[in-house]
C-alpha cells in the first residue's frame, strides 16, 4: 500500500540525513520508525537479526574512508 504524507522542511531534512547515515532509503527508515513506534518490531528479532552476521545497510559504506579522512586533515593542516 502506498502512503503519502507532508513533512515539514526542518523534519524532512532530518529524515534524509538519517537515511543517509543509515545506508538506507527514507521509505525504510520511515516504515522502521512506525513499526517502532506502533510496537510492530520486537528487540529480540532486532538482535537476532544483528547477530546473524547478515549485512545490514549498506556493507560498502565504510570501505576506502581512510583516504577520505587523510585528505580532510591534510588540507586542514596546511591551512
């Protein structure tokens, strides 16, 4: 079933940095939050889930950061 609903900018912006930061899309991370919230998702399943060792998000999103972040202070330190 599909659901459209309004958000306020401020909201909005929160919720795309979330998912961003996730590795997941807002669809996932907004459906997770009322399955949280309407006590559809059991802590238990959650940790089950974790344990597995099943990737969860996006399993590449920390590759290659070392990189990233040595250039980040080097710029920093030479200005």
């Amino acid at each position: 079933m599909a659901l459209s609903v309004r958000l306020d900018p401020p909201l909005a912006a929160r919720v795309e940095e979330e998912a961003k930061r996730l590795g997941i899309s807002k669809s996932d991370l907004v459906k997770d939050a009322l399955e949280r919230r309407l006590g559809g998702k059991n802590p238990y399943d959650l940790l089950r889930q974790v344990r597995s060792g099943q990737p969860m998000g996006r399993p590449a999103a920390s590759e290659r950061t070392g990189r990233g972040l040595k250039g980040r202070l080097r710029a920093k330190r030479s200005s």
